[in-house]
C-alpha cells in the first residue's frame, strides 16, 4: 500500500472558478437586492431620490462581500465576509421594508399594511445562513489535523 501526497489544484483554475461563481451570485443578488425593489417601488409611485441611494447603496455592499466572500473562502477573511454580508442583508431586508409598514396613499384613500411576522421571516434567512456559515467554519477548524514535530536530541 503506498500513501500519495494529494494534488495540489491550480490556485488560477480555483480563482476563476470562484470568479465565475461570484459573477452570477452577484447578478442574481443584482435581481433581488436592487432590480426588484426599484420596480416595486416605482410602480407603487414611493421610488424616492432617499429609497434609489438606499437600493443602491446596499446592493453595493452585498455585492462586494459576496464577491470578497467567494473568491476567498477558504480564509478568514472570506468568512468574515461571510458573517457580514448574513448581517447587511438582514438590515437592508428591515430598511428597504421601513421595519415591515408598508403606507400607499392614492387620492384621499390611505392603506397602510403591517407585515412584521413576515418581515422577521424574511430577515431569518440570511441571519440562519451566517450562523451555518459560522458553525461550518468552527467544526472545519476544529477538524484541522494538527502536525506533530520530533524533537531530536
């Protein structure tokens, strides 16, 4: 029986890899986190100058530790990311919601609607996915084989 050392993969193949990865979370984050929100809001006529820098602003953001996130997953700067962008999506989730109260004003008429129960929802996902991200990172790390040096006298 022999034992071979495993192949090392080439770190360019492993970062277009990741670079392709990172190119369509970004466009689907693209569709969620800014497309979706500017056509809502600007066909119920609440697209403000504030909401678009918001909108944008955020995505931005999701964007950048999405990419940071993928490309280097296997640091702990990727990780970092990781956990950060679970918390940035949860806030812009309550943000871009104003807290789960949605008001519509047309003519005289006033509807204002609360979905707080759904708003908690919705930012639980992101915030379950930073704490899978977390406990991930903990069992790999504690699952590192640790390499035992002989001293020799």
């Amino acid at each position: 029986m022999s034992l071979e050392a495993p192949k090392k993969k080439n770190k360019a193949l492993v970062y277009a890899g990741r670079a392709v990865q990172a190119a369509i979370f970004v466009a689907i984050n693209y569709a969620i986190f800014f497309i979706a929100p500017s056509v809502f809001y600007s066909n119920l006529g609440l697209l403000t100058p504030e909401t678009v820098t918001a909108i944008s602003s955020y995505f931005l953001i999701i964007g950048s530790l999405t990419v940071i996130h993928l490309l280097l997953k296997d640091h702990i700067i990727g990780f970092a990311s990781s956990v950060a962008l679970g918390i940035v999506q949860a806030l812009y989730i309550y943000v871009i919601t104003n807290g789960g109260v949605l008001s519509i004003s047309y003519g005289g008429l006033s509807l204002t609607l609360e979905f707080k129960p759904l708003l908690y929802l919705m930012m639980a996902t992101p915030l379950v996915n930073m704490v899978k991200q977390i406990m991930d990172y903990l069992s790999s790390s504690a699952a590192q084989p640790v390499q035992m040096v002989d001293v020799q006298e």
